[in-house]
C-alpha cells in the first residue's frame, strides 16, 4: 500500500535562522509604525531624555513619576545618548526615532528568547523540534503585539527567565541567582522566578553556594542602584541608604497599585479597580491571595523533591519535564493568584509552555488557550487607554462579560496545567519529536 503521509518540512539550520530573519523583519514593521500604548511611551521618552539631562543621582527628584527601579533606566540612558546624538536638543522627541529606539531592546529580547528555546531544548529533543518551537514562540501574536506594537519590556524579562532557566540547566547555579537579581531591579516582577531556583535546587546544591548567592546578589544590586540613591555626605555616610531608598520605591509603587486586579483577567478579574484590603469573612484580598500563591509554592516545591533521585546525567528523565511544568505553573500561578497583577504579567510563562509542548504535547491547547485570553486581556488595557472614546462606546454589560469569561477561561487553564503535578504518567517519558 502506498504510504500517503502528508510530508512534514525538514527545519534545518538555514531554514531556522531563515524564520528568525523574517520574525525580526515584522517585529521592525511594527515598531516603524507610528503607534504604541501612549501612556507607556510618554513615560520611557520622558525617562529617558530625563536620564540624560539630569544624571543618574538627579533623576528621581526630577521624574518624580518614575516608579521603574534602577537597571532599565540604564537602557533608557543610553537610547537618550543615541537619540542626543542625531537631536542635540531634544527638539523633535514625538517624531517616530525615539520610539524605534525604546521598542528596539523588547524586539531583540524575542529573538533572543527563541534562540533560547532552541538551546534549552536541543538535549531532550531532535534539533528540527527545538527550532519549530523556537520560531513559534518568535512568531507568537501576543509578543509580537506587546513588544512591537505596545512597546512594553515583557519580551526582556521572558529572555532574563529564559536565561536564568538555562543557567540552571547548566549547572550554572550562582550565575543564575545573580542574575535573579539583577532581574528583580529591572521590574519587580523578576521576583516571580526567584522561587523556582530555590523549590527546584536547595536539595541539590551544597550550602556555600546560596551564601554565595545571597552575598554577591545584595552586593550586585548595592552597586547598580548606588549612583541613583549615592550614600550620603561625608559627613552623614550610610552604606544601606541606596537599599532603604529602593525599598521606598518599590513600596510606593506596589500600594499605588492596592487593587484586586488592576485590568489582569485572573482569579479576582471579577474585582477589577476594587482596593485590595477588601475583606471576605474578615480578611483581605491581598491574604487571601498570598495564602493560594503560599499553597502553590509549597505544592511545587513537593512536586520538585519528588523528582531529587535523578541526576543531572539523566538529561532525558521526568526531571527536566518536571522543572518546566513547575516554572509555568508558577509563573502562570503569581498572574492567577495574588492582587495588584497587570495585564500583561501572564506573558511570563509563554517561553516554558513552548518547552512544554516537545516534552508534553497537549500543552500546545494552552498555550494557543493563553495566547488568545492574553490577547484579549491585553487588547482590553489597550483600547482602554489608547482609544477611550472607543472602549466607552462598548456597552458596559459587553465590556464586563468579556472580563468575566476570560477570567474564566484562565481559571479552567490554569487548573488544566495543575492538574499535570498530579499526573505521574505524563512525566515518565519525553517523546522526542511533536507528533
């Protein structure tokens, strides 16, 4: 009998950086088109011309509407220096250079994260695999939208977590935490990975290690932060005044934004713009919130132990697919779970869902499932601020049926992906290539 087979396209190496050249062709499209989330925009042009007028010890008394901690203001310095360089005067910063400029590091950063992906799975897949999965997650629609279109810095903090992952991989612990670091000073959601390192590595690493960790991260930090924050005159030197000044920072900017949900369409998308210390029987949101991440974490960190018997040679073992299953849950879980998320906090986990899906391929449903809500979620902040005349002339029953039964939907997924930690089967083996 004749085989009739539909023929699948062989990805070869040309083929692959082939897809990537095109990825990054459209995501410089969209940046060379005049649009972007406004309210975002405003603010990195304004930090950035900022940045360069005033220096680094100057620039939180004169942007007073900052509340970004330090490392990123350093990319948004140098875009300033290069702006400065072809307008002297900061004369035409509405023009569309500035804003090429700003969304140029997010467009780098997905192609970056797609490089990644292909590394990080080329040891428990086939090659033509990992680079499939590379290219879908460069050709993902909601990253392309939030780092081409929006302008947002999501795209970099997937390719910080994607490298921290790989790090991990590598045995690189301590590279891994200082980059955790690192990560938590550019947006505070960088803390979301934290936990990962520590559920998926406090059995297997020995103790000096995380002193090592601990020292060289507070110092990392101590260091980034310190021309911002200084430490005082010669006559009044305090060595902890650059960490008390940006735990102000960071406390002024998790109460500004004391809400349920702040336009996120999670657990408490129902209660979006409703204050936080809200109490239900007595307590409040936010406790509420922080005991199911609690619940969480405590869980995956069994899930993790669970898989402590396998060594680092058994590259193809429950083990590797256990830590990917774990990262996503989390980082899908830290948008589901607490108060105060934003919209765009679910797009953290899209890189591992990629990896997920050569390892356990009916993931592929949620991811595409996620794609779509976060697009949703996403285009909703969008047409909020950018076209309000727009987003008011929706009636409000439409507007509040779309947050409740995306909310929903995210609810249903987010169960679906947890419910694989209680799936021993799924875990047992790894097929090689996506059927």
């Amino acid at each position: 009998m004749t085989n009739m087979s539909t023929p699948t396209l062989k990805l070869d190496v040309p083929r692959f950086y082939l897809g990537l050249a095109i990825a990054l062709a459209l995501h410089l499209f969209l940046i060379s088109l005049p649009i972007a989330f406004w309210v975002d925009m405003n603010l990195y042009k304004d930090w950035a011309i900022t940045m360069v007028q005033q220096g680094f010890a100057n620039f939180y008394n004169y942007s007073t509407n900052c509340d970004y901690p330090p490392t990123y203001l350093y990319v948004l310095w140098m875009i300033g220096k290069i702006f400065q360089f072809f307008d002297p005067n900061f004369s035409h910063t509405d023009g569309l250079l500035l804003m090429v400029l700003i969304k140029l590091p997010p467009v780098l950063a997905d192609i970056g994260s797609a490089l990644l992906i292909t590394e990080i799975l080329k040891p428990h897949t086939t090659e033509a695999t990992a680079h499939k999965l590379g290219l879908l997650y460069a050709f993902n629609p909601l990253m392309l939208f939030v780092s081409g279109v929006w302008g947002q810095v999501d795209g970099l903090m997937n390719f910080l977590m994607l490298l921290a992952f790989y790090l991990i991989q590598q045995n690189y612990v301590i590279r891994s935490g200082l980059l955790i670091a690192v990560m938590i000073i550019i947006k505070p959601q960088g803390l979301f990975f934290a936990p990962f390192l520590v559920l998926s590595q406090w059995f297997r690493q020995v103790w000096w290690k995380w002193t090592a960790i601990a020292g060289g991260g507070l110092g990392l930090i101590w260091l980034i932060i310190l021309p911002f924050y200084g430490i005082g005159s010669p006559e009044t030197i305090n060595i902890s005044k650059p960490f008390f000044s940006l735990y102000k920072l960071l406390k002024g900017t998790a109460d500004y934004y004391s809400f349920a949900s702040v336009n996120a369409f999670n657990f408490w998308g129902w209660a979006n713009w409703i204050r936080d210390y809200t109490t239900f029987l007595g307590i409040s949101y936010k406790v509420i919130g922080l005991i199911f991440l609690g619940i969480l974490l405590i869980w995956l960190g069994v899930f993790l132990y669970q898989q402590h018997h396998f060594t680092a040679s058994d590259s193809t073992t429950p083990r590797f697919t256990a830590q990917i299953i774990a990262i996503s849950i989390m980082l899908f879980g830290f948008f589901m779970l607490p108060t105060r998320m934003h919209e765009r906090y679910m797009l953290y986990g899209l890189g591992f869902l990629v990896i997920a899906i050569a390892l356990i391929p009916a993931i592929k449903w949620i991811y595409w499932g996620l794609t779509i809500t976060g697009a949703a979620n996403v285009g909703y902040a969008y047409l909020r601020y950018n076209y309000e005349d727009l987003f008011y002339a929706i009636p409000e029953m439409w507007l509040q049926s779309v947050v409740y039964t995306v909310s929903a939907v995210n609810v249903i997924l987010f169960l679906v992906i947890l419910s694989y930690t209680f799936r021993p089967q799924p875990l047992a083996s790894a097929p090689s290539v996506i059927p």
